[in-house]
C-alpha cells in the first residue's frame, strides 16, 4: 500500500503557512500531498458551491481537506471530485493535531461505568415545579439519579409526592435521610436507592426493597460497618458502602485510606463516594477536584458518586463528573494519561496557546489590501492590523488612542464599541493564556457559549466602499472587503 495523497485548498494569504506547516507533516506522517490556491484573499468564506464552479477537477487525490470555516454541504464536491473531502482546522497551526485524531477515539471517550447521583439539597424547602425543573436539568447534564435531599431534624410530608413527581419525569430518584418515617414515604412511592443505613436504622432493610447505602456509624472510622454488612447481606437486599470522605483539614488523607481500606476487605462490593465534601468545602474550582475524585473512582472501582451543586463555584459539578467520568474511564481502559484527550474540562486557560509574532502581524499587515482592522494578541502585547497599519501596546486603551492618532474617518460610537468589545476579549486572552480569535468566543471548555452573529450585523451597514483610497472601517472580520475572480468576496480574517 503507497503513501496516502492529500490535497489541501486555501486563499492567497494563507497559502505560504500552510505549505510550512503541512511540509512537517508530511515528513513525519509519511504522506504526499498537492496545495490548490484558490483566487481568493482569505479562505473564511468560502462556499463549497463557490469551490465547484471554481475548480470542477482535480489532479487525483485520497482526500481533500478544506479549510475550517468553508461552508456547505461537503457531498457536493465528494459527488464532483469522487474522494472524500472534509474540514481541516479553523486555524491551520492546529493541523497536526488534526492528523493525529483516531476515528475511533470519541466512541472510546463516552463510554464509562460510574453513575452520578445529584442531590438537590434541602429538597423540602423548594417549590415543586422549581424542583422538577432542576431535576429535569441535573439530568440534562448527566446525572443518572436524582437525590432528594431531607432536612435533618424534622419530618418532610410530602417526600412521597415529590418522589412520585421526579419519577413522572422518567428519572430514577434516591432519598437521602436517616429518618425512618421519610425512608419508608420515599421507597413507597418509588425511590430506588437509600442514603443512608447505619445501626440505627438498618432494620428499615427488613421492611423495605431498595438499593441501601451503608455508612459507618462514625464518620471518622469503619465503627458499625461490619455489622451493617453483615445484616443487610443476610437478608438478602441490594447495598453498596460509603466509607465518608472527610473535607481537607478534618481527615481528608485519612477517609481516602478508608475507601482504599474498604476496597481491600470487601473486593466485590459496591462503593459509593460523596465527593461534594471536598468539592463545595474547599475554595477552589470544582473541575479539577472533581477529575481527580473520579480518577480515584475510577482506579478503584468505585461505581457511584454522590454530587451537589450548592456553592458558586461547584455549580456545573454535575456536568464535570460527567466529563471526568468519561475521561479518567478512557485512561485507564487505555492505560494512557487523561491527557490530549478531551478538554471540555480546562477551563481557565486553554490547553495550547498560539500566539502570533509581532513580525508575523507586520508581514500580515503589509499584505493586506484593505482597510478593516484586524485584531491580534501576542505574547507582549495587543495588535490592530490593517492597509498600511500595525500598531500594538499592551494597553488596549493606549491601542485605541494610536488609532485614533491617525485620523480615522468613520470611528463612531458603534465602531468604537465593536472594536472595544474585541480588544477586551483579546486582553483577557493574553491575561489568561488563551487563544484569541477575532469574532469568536473565547474557549472556556464545556462552560462555552458561542458568539451570535447578531450583533455585528450592523457593522455590515458600514460595509460600503467608494472610487477612492480605502477609509479605515472597523467591520468585523467576517464581513466582505475586496472582491477577487468571479466576484467572490475576500474576507478580512487572519489567514486560517
């Protein structure tokens, strides 16, 4: 079997970085490979329907990679050209990790073997639809059973309407409570799963079919386990054991030994972990306790974890364990690091940053033929490129006043404002060691939301252009600037 033949399309800006970037790989991967320029400045809009009135034949080829902005249905030049043709990265410095995705690797990722039980604490102080509501979204976000959470000290009457209720929805229900009363409203009306059974109320197992979970009746040892296993067992009903994870400070390294202890003593039992004591007591970020946590678990096959979402910065904890599970199940079927692997979960920075060089900007900027600016971050500072300009100042206030130095003649209080909005993404992107890309959201892993169009539709009002000099505009990258062969738009996108 020969080397694999790939052809690669782009405009004109982008075509001498990505012959560098796609002539490493080659050499490494072991693959030949033909680049088609297209005539066109900047390759963000491109059309598929455009590419085939373009260039209706090819030389023969494999596969044909696009770039990752082109729009279209991708059948249209499959049918044309009789390979497969697919997207490459919207930015082209990611090409190598492109190369290096396995088909198969997301099917590995999403499978795991750990159910996330997401308690709604104080359930009884919650309106009923307010209640459903969030058990419809803890679900959403992976929770495979929903807790009701009781409130110590007092009797909640209505456990076994609410019960009913979560499961009207089609979702499993658990019950946590120590009280006898609660324990046999919620079993009654359908709960599945006990939290908790100790000595004191372990009898409820003689009355009531259920999944139990067992706990120690200290929760600074294993007192009372014992017994409760062995009672539980003798009557036959389904338990798993929680040995209590203790917050940091009040035995945290001594209740991982106890799981670890449980695990050794009984090897074929059911464990079950809270991790919400480490995650909502601790001043820090839940995703990455939450991934060690279920790494853990993961190790010592301990298949379920108890999860809330109380304290600010544990709200998406639900969706964490999720992905944790997901990812640390992924590690060690493979015997591999979590690592490259999936990062919904690397939320502060972003898993590689790249950065452009001031002398890259400046290359840029001299090839541009048109006045709309360009924002860039570097590793030292904040750029604005456009026709015959590049200025830069890790100040984007100071930024702003060397564009206006230069007299720009449509600077108004909407210019200002997009422009404004861009270079405090592009700041912040610096600040935090993040990529930065003009009109795109910045990644923030699973917590990203995607910039809408919408408000920078009217930046395209502004798109107009006269028989003179270009006038410095300020529409966003994506709107049309010079018009190449066929009359199709360039665009005033960094080169991708």
């Amino acid at each position: 079997m020969g080397r694999p033949n790939y052809l690669f399309l782009t405009g004109k800006l982008a075509a001498a970085p990505l012959r560098q970037v796609v002539s490493r790989l080659a050499n490494s991967l072991e693959f030949d490979y033909a680049i088609e320029t297209l005539p066109i400045t900047v390759a963000a809009l491109l059309t598929t329907d455009w590419i085939a009135r373009r260039l209706p034949q090819i030389e023969p080829t494999d596969r044909v990679i696009l770039p990752g902005y082109t729009r279209g249905e991708l059948a249209v030049l499959e049918s044309l050209w009789g390979v497969p043709v697919e997207r490459g990265p919207k930015d082209l410095r990611q090409l190598p990790r492109h190369f290096g995705q396995h088909p198969q690797a997301d099917e590995r990722l999403g499978a795991y073997d750990i159910d996330i039980i997401a308690e709604i604490n104080h359930a009884p102080r919650w309106e009923r639809q307010e209640l459903l509501a969030t058990a419809r979204r803890l679900a959403d976000d992976g929770a495979d059973v929903i807790d009701l959470g009781c409130d110590p000290g007092s009797i909640w009457n209505g456990v076994g309407e609410a019960v009913r209720a979560v499961r009207d929805l089609g979702l499993r229900v658990s019950v946590d409570s120590l009280s006898p009363d609660e324990i046999r409203a919620a079993v009654n009306a359908g709960a599945e799963l006990v939290l908790s059974l100790n000595s004191s109320n372990r009898f409820l197992a003689e009355e009531l079919e259920a999944d139990w979970v067992l706990i120690p009746d200290e929760p600074a040892g294993m007192s009372g386990l014992d017994e409760t296993i062995d009672f539980v067992s003798s009557i036959g009903q389904r338990f798993r054991i929680d040995p209590i994870l203790e917050p940091i400070g009040l035995g945290f390294a001594a209740s991982l030994g106890r799981y670890l202890e449980a695990r050794r003593r009984w090897p074929d039992v059911e464990i079950m972990m809270g991790v919400g004591n480490l995650t909502e007591l601790t001043d820090v970020d839940s995703a990455g306790v939450n991934t060690l946590l279920l790494g853990f678990c993961q190790e010592l096959g301990i298949r379920s974890v108890l999860t809330t979402q109380v304290i600010n910065w544990a709200q998406s904890s639900v969706r964490e364990c999720d992905l944790a599970r997901r990812l640390t199940h992924y590690a060690c079927q493979m015997g591999v690091p979590p690592k490259r692997v999936d990062e919904q979960l690397v939320v502060l920075r972003d898993a590689a940053v790249l950065r452009d060089t001031p002398d890259e900007i400046a290359a840029l900027s001299q090839a541009l033929k048109d006045a709309n600016y360009r924002v860039f971050v570097s590793e030292q500072a904040l750029h604005l490129a456009a026709h015959e300009l590049n200025l830069s100042d890790q100040d984007p206030f100071a930024l702003f006043d060397q564009l206006l130095d230069t007299k720009p003649s449509n600077i108004d209080a909407s210019h200002a404002f997009y422009l404004g909005y861009e270079l405090c993404k592009a700041e912040m992107a610096r600040l935090l060691g993040k990529n930065y890309r003009q009109d795109e959201s910045l990644q923030w892993g699973h917590l990203t939301v995607d910039e809408p169009d919408r408000h920078r539709l009217s930046r395209r009002r502004e798109a107009g252009t006269d028989n003179g000099p270009p006038t410095p505009s300020v529409r966003p990258a994506d709107a049309p600037d010079s018009t190449d062969e066929d009359g199709m738009s360039g665009e005033s996108e960094a080169p991708r």
